[in-house]
C-alpha cells in the first residue's frame, strides 16, 4: 500500500492567484469600458496601464515564491 505525503503549499499561493484572478477580471471590465467608449485616446488606456502595473507585482512575487 502506498501513503502519498502532500508536499506542504505555502498558504500565500492563494491570495497571490486570487489577487491575479482579480486582475484579470478588472482588466476585462476596463477593456468592456474602453471599447464602449466614443472615441479611444491614449488617455483612455491609463486604467489599463496601472492594472497592469499591479499584476506584474503579483506575477513577480509568484515567481520569486517558485524561485
């Protein structure tokens, strides 16, 4: 018979991966915006850039954590 010992998971992998599911689903919701809007300037990819500003933080703690 054969036991499986579960490799213990550091409890921060959740909230980063729900933080990057948060991301995502608000970069959706701007990009719904975005493309609802009149007229697209470069002013309008502002809420883009800072989330994607934030979820390269994420991304990167998730990467350290693997590392």
């Amino acid at each position: 018979m054969r036991i499986w010992r579960w490799k213990q998971i550091d409890p921060a992998y959740d909230a980063l991966f729900v933080r990057a599911a948060e991301f995502l689903t608000a970069s959706a919701d701007a990009l719904e915006t975005l493309f609802q809007a009149e007229r697209i300037d470069a002013a309008s990819f502002a809420p883009l850039d800072e989330l994607e500003h934030k979820a390269d933080v994420v991304t990167q703690d998730v990467l350290d954590r693997i590392e």
